[in-house]
C-alpha cells in the first residue's frame, strides 16, 4: 500500500510522473506502472504544474 506523499517526496514523484507524461505516456498508463490511482497521478500531474492533454487520444483525419 502507497502512503501519501508531502514536502520535497511528493516534489519529486510529482516532477517523475510529469516527466513520463510529457514523454506521451498516458495517466492510466503511468498509474498501472506506478501502482498509483488514475486520481492520484492525475493530482501528483497538477501538483507538478503539467498541462494536461485533452480527452481521447490523437485526432485522425477523416476522409473528405
């Protein structure tokens, strides 16, 4: 079991996650990896300051 995280760990994991984040990784992908919660990612993504990616996934083109 994760415990809560405060002061410079919760920093940390913040600025770890983000980084996985901003790498493509998704918030379920990283909460499945990291053993957290999609909650508790998507906190710890918000805590770090990052911008957060709209809802479902990369647009395709459609045929015209």
């Amino acid at each position: 079991m994760r415990t809560n995280l405060t002061g410079p760990a919760r920093d940390a994991e913040a600025a770890r996650l983000a980084a996985l984040y901003k790498a493509g990784d998704s918030i379920r992908g990283i909460a499945a990896s990291s053993g957290r919660s999609y909650g508790s990612v998507r906190q710890l993504l918000l805590h770090a300051k990052c911008p957060l990616r709209p809802r479902g996934g990369t647009p395709t083109q459609r045929p015209a």
